[in-house]
C-alpha cells in the first residue's frame, strides 16, 4: 500500500515536472466561463493535462477531479483533486499571485495536498498528521489572539447576486477586524494563514479544488478549517489560526444576519 508521505512525494515531483516545462508569461489567450470576469487560459487546460498524464504514470487506477474537466471514477480508493491555476484572473492581468493546487483524498478524507505559487518560489505541502512545510521548512500559524488586529483574507464570488450578499457579510465584519485582504487564489490565503501570514480566511462558494489542499495545510500547521452548506450548492468555508476560532465563526455567522 502506498504510504500518505508517497503520494504527497508524487505530488511534489509532478508539480516540479510541469512548471519546469511551462512558460507562465508566454501564454496571452483567454476564454470567459461564468462571467465577464471568470477566465480560463490554454495554460489552466495545458498543466490540468500534464498534470493528469504524469499521475496516470504511476497511479493508474486512481481517480482524478480537475477545474477544468478533467473526470476519472478509479477503483483504487485514491482520488487526485487538482486546481491548473488557482487565481487565473490574477494571471491574466499579470497580477504576481496564484499557484497550482493537488490535494490526495483516500476513501472521502484528504490526506496530502500540495500548493505551489506560481509567480514565486514557495510551495506548501502537508501530509494528514504529519505537519505542512513550505519549501521543505516546517510551518505554523501565528499566535495573535486579537480579532481587532487580526488581517482576514476573502475572495468574492463570480455571481452578481452572490456578491450582493458577500458585500453584506464584508460591511459586517470590516469594523470589527484589524484589516481584509482581497489577493485572488483562496488556495494561496490558506498557505499564507497557515505561514502565519495572515491570521484568518473566509469565503462561500468556493469548489473542493479551490481548498482541498490549502485546508489539509492549514490544518496540519496548527490552524482550525470549517465547512458548512449555507443552500444546497454553496458553502462556507472558514479557517483562522486557531486562538480566533471562537470569535471569528461568532463574527462570521453573524454577518450572515445582517
């Protein structure tokens, strides 16, 4: 059987592979998906490629889930969940922040996840129990207790009506934190809250792939992840450093009042 710390080496190998043949500022195309502001380029489809054939290699009878349609059942009980370009709008305008994104669910739970940001040289990793690491390095996420200077990243939904109700949770929850950040790649926010650069995130309607990696990292670094359905096709992810985890989700919860 392979072991959890195995397909996390896989991952890290494969993401090695791919960006190494890539040229992240050469590709100029764009397609528009949901709306005017929701891209994909020939590069998010050409790395989902690469990246499914270099896991076929060795895993043959995994499953696979990809952003942009890449779809395999498996037998094995492995499924590989994978973002080409988390951030793609942030790519398009040249904007130095998104990344790839691998995580490895076994029968339903994420055991390995792999985040690499694109426009820098950190890549985040964790195995289920056994910690995250950037570039190797042990992690961990800050110890600041204070909501009122915590630094809270989001990201807002492509859907006019879902940003009407996103900008109402934002009005609520502005005054009572230190500051928000707005950067673009939700699983990239969850790497950086687990580095202990931000102290905590939110954000509804977010897919498995935008944080199935990002949130094994958090967790692994010491930090709280939590999931609930709001309707029956949107969700609400939430993760903070831990010490805010109380406050944050009485904040958060709140904010869906107002």
């Amino acid at each position: 059987m392979t072991s959890h710390h195995e397909l996390r080496d896989i991952a890290l190998e494969c993401v090695a592979t791919v960006t190494s043949s890539i040229n992240i500022y050469s590709i100029t195309d764009f397609e528009r998906k949901s709306s005017s502001s929701d891209y994909v380029t020939s590069l998010d489809r050409h790395i989902e490629s690469e990246t499914v054939q270099f896991i076929r290699k060795s895993r043959a009878n995994d499953g696979i889930l990809g952003e942009e349609g890449a779809a395999q059942s498996g037998t094995s009980g492995i499924r590989w969940i994978i973002d080409p370009i988390d951030g793609t709008s942030n790519f398009v305008y040249g904007i130095p922040y998104f990344s790839i994104s691998i995580a490895v669910e076994a029968e339903g739970d994420i055991v390995a996840g792999v985040v690499a940001d694109l426009s820098s040289n950190d890549t985040f990793d964790a195995v289920k129990g056994q910690g995250s690491r950037c570039n190797n390095e042990i992690i961990t996420v800050n110890d600041n207790d204070s909501l009122e200077s915590a630094i809270v990243t989001t990201g807002f939904s492509y859907r006019p009506e879902r940003r009407e109700i996103q900008g109402g949770m934002l009005h609520h929850i502005l005054p009572r934190i230190g500051d928000i950040r707005r950067f673009g790649s939700a699983a990239l926010d969850l790497c950086w809250l687990a580095a202990g650069r931000v102290d905590a995130f939110y954000e509804e309607g977010l897919n498995l792939w935008d944080y199935a990696a990002g949130s094994l990292i958090v967790s692994e670094a010491g930090g709280t992840v939590r999931t609930v359905n709001l309707t029956n096709d949107i969700n609400l992810l939430t993760a903070t450093n831990g010490r805010l985890d109380k406050e944050f989700q009485i904040l958060v919860n709140n904010s869906l009042q107002h």
